[in-house]
C-alpha cells in the first residue's frame, strides 16, 4: 500500500471521529438567531401557522410569504420586556396543549375555519387566578401579540408599502379636478 494514501486515509478518517461528538441529532434545537428567546424550529413553523391563518395567502401575498413569523420573534426578541418576552414564550410553549384540548387535535390538522375560531377562542380566554388560569393568560398574550405583530409586519413590509398601498415621501402636486378611478392605485398620504 502506498504511504500517503495511507496517511490520506488516516488523516481523513481522525477528521471525521474528531467532528462526530459536535454533532447533535436532536430533533428540535433552540434557534440561535435570538438571544433572548428559546425558540424551537418547530414553534417557529407553529407561529408561521398561526400568522398564515391571520392573514392567509390570496390575491396577495401572506403573512408567511412575507417571513412575518421572523419579524415577530425579533420584535419580540428586541424590543419586549423580560416578563413579557418569558409570557410570549410560555404562550407559544403552551399553545398545542391549548389546541388540543380545545379542538382534540394537532394545529396543523385543523380546517382553516377551525384554526380561525381557535385563534379567536384563544385570544378572548378569560383568565384565573388558578395554574391552569396562568397558562390560559399565557396563550391569550401569545395569540394577541402574535395577532398585533402579524398585521404590524404584513403593513410595513416591502411588499405593501411599494406594490399595494405605494408610499410617497413627499406627496405630489394637488390636482383638485382629477378624477380617482378603481386602477388608480391608492396612496397613503395624498
């Protein structure tokens, strides 16, 4: 056998011995993108879910089309309190035990109208002062953020605010004798 393929072969194989203990097969590991949060990959898919429900695709574009799920855990992420923050992720933790024993079923398995009356379920649950009362106000916290982030980013982002509903800086001239037609797209500010 040649020399320095053997060492080639040695070399490449302590390589990958050394690299297997880095390895880590669990299933769901905490996103580092947040520093504040620990959220899962798959409550940042369930929050995606959740925001597509809000405001589904359609003639437009959704909620997920437009990555609203990334701009909530940031807003959440950068710019909540601490206890608000250990809220929402209480509310995002506890929301599948919530689905199913609401609906009796995964989130994910719902008809749309379900997933809508559960959102609406959730955000209107009337709290108690007992442990199951303070997981009923972590979910209606996490729905409502959810519910007010979601149409926050879907109305600030690109896509809205240049093909939708098109933004000015400065607005135009005033032209008092024009006519708006329904092709005229609208403005936000004249």
């Amino acid at each position: 056998m040649n020399r320095r393929i053997a060492l080639r072969h040695l070399a490449l194989i302590s390589g990958g011995l050394a690299l297997i203990p880095s390895c880590d097969f669990s299933s769901d590991d905490i996103l580092a993108a947040y520093e504040n949060l620990k959220v899962t990959a798959s409550q940042k898919q369930l929050l995606g879910s959740i925001s597509d429900t809000i405001i589904p695709a359609g003639e437009l574009k959704g909620a997920l089309e437009l990555e609203v799920p990334d701009f909530i855990l940031v807003m959440v992420n950068d710019c909540m309190s601490t206890e608000n923050q250990v809220l929402f992720s209480a509310g995002l933790t506890a929301f599948p035990d919530f689905t199913k024993n609401t609906a009796g079923k995964k989130f994910d398995q719902l008809s749309t109208k379900e997933k809508e009356d559960l959102i609406q379920t959730g955000i209107d649950l009337k709290t108690t002062e007992t442990p199951e009362g303070e997981k009923d106000k972590a979910v209606s916290y996490f729905l409502n953020t959810t519910k007010r982030l979601t149409m926050q980013g879907y109305m600030a982002s690109e896509y809205i605010q240049t093909e939708v509903i098109p933004y000015s800086l400065i607005p135009g001239p005033y032209n008092g004798s024009a006519l708006i037609s329904e092709i005229q797209k609208s403005r936000i500010n004249g």
